[in-house]
C-alpha cells in the first residue's frame, strides 16, 4: 500500500456541535464542505493531516479515537481554551519524552492531546550524519 493522503473520520452525536467546536472553538480551517448545504459535512486541516466531521454516529457509537495535534505554544492555547470553556483534562506539562502535552475534549469527549515540541527536540534536530551520503 502506498497512502497517497489521509485523514480521520469523526461520527459525533451532535454534528453541527462538533463542527462548531472544531471550526470556532479549535479555530481550524475548513479544506472543504460537501453534501446537503443544510447539513454539510466538514473537512478540516490538521497540520499535515484532514479531520472530517460529517455524519452522525449510531446510539452504540464506535470505539474511542483520540486526536494528537501540534501547535506553536500549548501555554497560548490552554489559556484561549480555558477561556472559552473548553473542558481541560490535563494542563500543559512537559513529558519524560521532551513534548509539553495538555489534554483537552471535544463535545462528545473525544480526548484531544495539544503537543508542543520545543526547540531543542530531536523532533526539531536534523538526526542526520554531518557530511554524510
């Protein structure tokens, strides 16, 4: 298999909520919008990545999903968060592996991870040899 591009799907209970969160709470951008125009589904960008919010889960619902995005300052947003009323499961702090993480959920408690890598990751750091092939 070669994944040409990708993206994660969303069922939330309530869509127009869920979108809602994504688009003005989270402040992400819309890539796209499709079907009915009374009730679109919505695409989001994520980074490298798409979110697709569209549709809406069964009473059973799937499994849990949780969504890892990065951001420039996790201090910044868990204050624009906390403001607006976004639930905070765990303030920012910086993990045994370098990142600073903060947690937080969306409307139908899917748990978001905020990552922050800081500049002197190796995440950040070219890993290659100097000179090398």
């Amino acid at each position: 298999m070669e994944p040409l591009s990708s993206r994660i799907l969303l069922r939330p209970a309530d869509p127009g909520k869920s979108q809602a969160f994504y688009r003005d709470t989270l402040s992400l951008a819309v890539y796209r919008e499709f079907g009915d125009p009374e009730n679109p589904g919505l695409v989001f960008f994520l980074g490298n990545g798409m979110l697709e919010v569209s549709g809406q889960r069964d009473a059973e619902g799937p499994g849990r999903m949780e969504l890892w995005i990065q951001v420039r300052d996790v201090q910044a947003e868990h204050r624009r968060l906390q403001d607006a009323g976004v639930p905070i499961l765990r303030a920012p702090q910086q993990e045994p592996w370098g990142l600073i993480e903060m947690w937080i959920a969306d409307p139908d408690g899917v748990r978001i991870v905020l990552v922050e890598i800081p500049a002197d990751h190796p995440l950040r750091r070219d890993q290659r040899p100097l000179g090398g092939s």
